[in-house]
C-alpha cells in the first residue's frame, strides 16, 4: 500500500503486499491523490474477486478517501501508527527490493508496462527465506486452492 513516484509530479506506483504468501502487486497510478489510489485498490479488489480481505495502510494524502474505499470494495482499511514502518514490516522490505529497478528521483513515466511486469515477475518467482526457500506465487496459488 505504499505509493513511489519521482521527483516529477505526475505518474507513481502503488505497491500490494499478500501477507500470509508475500505476494507483491505493483500497479501504475495516475497521480499520488486518493483519487488514484481509490481507483487503483478497487481495481485490485475486483481483480481479486472478493479475495481482498484487509488492507493496512499509512497515513499519507492519497489514503484519505478510505471511507470510500471500504464501501466500493467491502475491505476494511486498518492505519499503522505513525512512524512505525515495522507494522507494515512486508510491504517496506518489498518496497527495498523494487528501489533497485525503481531508484528514487526515476521517473514512474520512464518504465513501460512490460518493464512494471518483468518487476512484479522478478519479485513474486523469486524465493524467500521466510516461505521456506518456496517464492510468494508459488505459496499464493498453493493458498487459493486451500
């Protein structure tokens, strides 16, 4: 649920990170408003087909329509305190890993679509010490047909 953009107003990146599998969705936004990010997470909800269960958010400006969001979706929107990274500790450890293709200051605007996957690719087939050396798709599809 954390947004990276560059230094330039205009596109950003949302990132989703599954709890339980470490799956991480990264997505294009139109903007850091709400607006975008309402947008983008309803999308992901319907994509998910009622499978979204939660979401644990920061409070930054592009989360302040999440009364919104908790009607369109029917996903409870939760808070981490402020100036606690660690209670959202998935989400900033995949959020590492994307700063390696997407340094901060690179201009959202700059990646293509096919660049956003091969990212979502590299980080979901990769395998993780915390899933038993087993990668976040592997443990997600292994999850839905539980």
């Amino acid at each position: 649920d954390t947004v990276l953009s560059g230094k330039r107003k205009g596109q950003a990146v949302a990132t989703f990170v599954e709890r339980k599998s470490r799956l991480t969705i990264v997505k294009r936004l139109n903007g850091r408003d709400s607006q975008s990010m309402k947008q983008a997470i309803v999308e992901l909800a319907h994509q998910l087909n009622g499978k979204l269960k939660t979401l644990t958010v920061d409070y930054g400006k592009e989360f302040a329509d999440f009364h919104t969001i908790e009607e369109l979706t029917g996903t409870p929107v939760y808070f981490a305190h402020a100036y606690s990274p660690h209670e959202r500790g998935s989400n900033e450890s995949r959020n590492r890993v994307l700063r390696r293709f997407i340094p901060k200051g690179k201009p959202i605007e700059e990646l293509s679509n096919s660049e956003l996957t091969q990212i979502n690719w590299y980080l979901n087939s990769r395998p993780l010490k915390c899933l038993d050396w087993h990668s976040p798709i592997e443990i997600f599809l292994l999850n839905l047909r539980q």
